[in-house]
C-alpha cells in the first residue's frame, strides 16, 4: 500500500481524513482525521472511506480507533 511505502522510506506515520457534510460553504461539515501505525490491527483493515460503511461498522469501529489510533480529532462547522 501506499503508507506501507511511506512507512518504509521513513515518512510515516501517515493521516487519514474524511470529511461529511453539504460542502465547505453550506454546511454543516464534519472533517475527522486519523493516524494509524504500520501495524494497525486487522480489524481496522476496513477503515478507509466512512461513506462506505454502514452505520454498525461505523460504530463498531469507533471504540477500536478510540484505543488504537496514534492520534484522532473530529471537528464539527455549524
């Protein structure tokens, strides 16, 4: 993968951020970010774009990057 390459060449760790909302002008808008070790666990594996997930994965999920994330922040734009 791409941030396994990253990882390697010594430019981790890497960020992942998605966002959700009617666009940057209309709102609302909430942007998250998430950093992750090379050596997240395989139940993560599935994180990559919220938009696909349903809510159960969603919040089955939540608690695990919640323990694991080297970092994570949510942001909410009214």
């Amino acid at each position: 993968t791409l941030e396994s390459a990253l990882y390697r060449a010594g430019l981790g760790p890497v960020a992942g951020v998605d966002e959700v909302g009617r666009g940057a002008c209309a709102g609302p808008l909430v942007v998250a970010a998430c950093v992750l070790g090379p050596n997240r666990l395989e139940s993560l594996a599935a994180l990559d774009d919220s938009k696909k997930l349903n809510e159960n994965e969603r919040e089955r999920l939540y608690p695990l990057i919640r323990r694991y994330a080297l970092a994570y922040h949510v942001v909410y734009i009214p």
